[in-house]
C-alpha cells in the first residue's frame, strides 16, 4: 500500500466497497461453515442458493466489516510505519500492530459476528423480524446469558488476528521483493498492487478456515473451543479442517484482496 499518511477515508471507503460488493460471498460461506442445509442438488446449485436473498443482518455485517477492515490495515500501515521511524525491523513492525487492532476489532465486533451467522440458518423465525439482529442477540442474552454474545471469542480471535496479520505481512513484504516499477508506468504499478492484494488475500483465508469453522460451530453447540474440535475430530476426522473452505477462500480473500488494491488507487485518486 502507499503510506500510511494517507487520509483513513480511503481505507473506510475501499473496505465498506468491497464490504458491499461481496456480502453474498459471506453469506454462502457462512452457511457452509455452519454446516446449515441449504435447498439444491448440486455443489453450484447449493453455493448459489446460498448466496441469493434474503441477505439477513446484511447491514450490520456490511457495517462492522467496513470499520473493522479500515481500522486494520489503516492502523497496521499507521503502526508500522511508526515502529520503523523507532528502529524496528520490518517483520516486527508489520505484525505488531495489525495483531492488536485485529484483536481489538474482533473483540468489538464478536456479539454482532454471532447474531449475523445464526440468522443465516434457512430456517430461523428470529430472521422474520424487522430488526433481526438485536432480536438474535436479546434472545442470546436472555436464553443463555450475556457472556453468551461473546461466545467463540478465542476461535475468532486465533482466526482474525492471523488473517489480517498473514495478509499485512505478505502485502508488506511483497511490496519489498517484487521488481520496483516505473511510477508513470500506470499498467505496472497496476498489476503489482493486483499481484500484492490477490496473495496477501489468499493466503489469509486459506490458512486460517478451520478456525473458521471452530467458530461457526461454537456458535451453535455453545461448546468450548477444545472440545468442539475434539468432536468434530471424532465425528468427521480431519475432514473438518477443510468445511467450507472453496467458498470461505473467495468469501474472504476477495474482499480482502479488493480493499487492499482499493486503498492504493483510492489513495493515488484522491491523495
């Protein structure tokens, strides 16, 4: 990414685009992770009943995807950026600070993570409601307490933290060893944001999709994560660590990818 001095505008703009754009990849990968039956026969009749509306609890995902992303990568750049002026080297200043925002994002946004997955279960009644989020966590906080709303906490944070980290880590040290290219060369400059952004992307959501799917599955069971993995073992073997993961590597990669190059052009376009 260009430095960091940029405005945070850029990065809450590039982040609540691609937010939008590929909620419904969420969404089906969401389902999938959660093991929910969706209607269909084959593979890509089931992926894209998945996706199609009714998108549940889509605004509040949209919105805590938005800032949570912006405030990552804008206070990794911010961050590192600051660590370097201090002598630290490159590995320590790309992890550091995208660990802790990560950390604190995920922490803040848990309760509403929660209630968005629960709600896409095909056939959940507290969906019907015309505020469906704050239906699923009241029911949450009342059925099983409010610490409840936090359940999965640990999953989600050995999931986020990594992914943004593997990602910040990449697109930093990417940017260092590929070929340095010619500023007016717009074409070039182009296809090295692309290149940075698609692998750092990838590799975030590949790497941590079982934890992914730890998550989702606390989710339902209310189970620690230790031995909600332990069960899964038994009843699935390693089969588990890779549930959902043809949707979950394009659900997460995707927008990750899109608000890392975003944020370079937006930066160029109106820095």
């Amino acid at each position: 990414m260009a430095p960091a001095s940029s405005s945070p505008i850029t990065y809450l703009g590039a982040s609540g685009v691609s937010a939008l754009a590929f909620f419904p990849l969420w969404k089906a990968a969401a389902i999938g992770q959660s093991g929910y039956e969706v209607a269909g026969k084959g593979y890509w009749q089931k992926y894209f009943e998945a996706m199609k509306p009714p998108w549940r609890g889509s605004l509040v995902v949209i919105g805590g995807m938005t800032w949570a992303r912006a405030a990552i990568f804008y206070g990794s750049d911010v961050g590192s950026q600051y660590m370097r002026q201090q002598g630290f080297g490159t590995g320590v200043s790309a992890t550091v600070p995208s660990l802790l925002v990560s950390i604190f994002a995920q922490t803040v946004n848990q309760p509403f993570v929660r209630s968005s997955i629960m709600l896409q279960n095909p056939g959940e009644e507290l969906a019907k409601k015309t505020f469906p989020n704050i239906a699923m966590l009241r029911h949450l906080a009342a059925t099983k307490g409010l610490a409840s709303l936090w359940t999965g906490l640990d999953a989600a944070i050995l999931k986020t933290a990594p992914k943004y980290m593997t990602a910040v880590v990449i697109k930093d040290y990417m940017g260092l060893w590929l070929a340095p290219v010619d500023p007016k060369d717009k074409t070039a400059v182009l296809l090295k944001s692309a290149k940075v952004a698609v692998t750092a992307g990838v590799a975030g959501a590949v790497l941590t999709n079982p934890l992914d799917v730890v998550r989702n599955e606390m989710f339902k069971t209310e189970e620690g994560m230790v031995s909600c993995m332990a069960r899964m073992s038994r009843e699935d073997g390693a089969k588990w660590l890779f549930r959902g993961i043809g949707k979950n590597w394009v659900a997460v990669a995707a927008p990750i990818a899109s608000t890392i190059f975003l944020t370079d052009r937006f930066k160029i376009w109106f820095g």
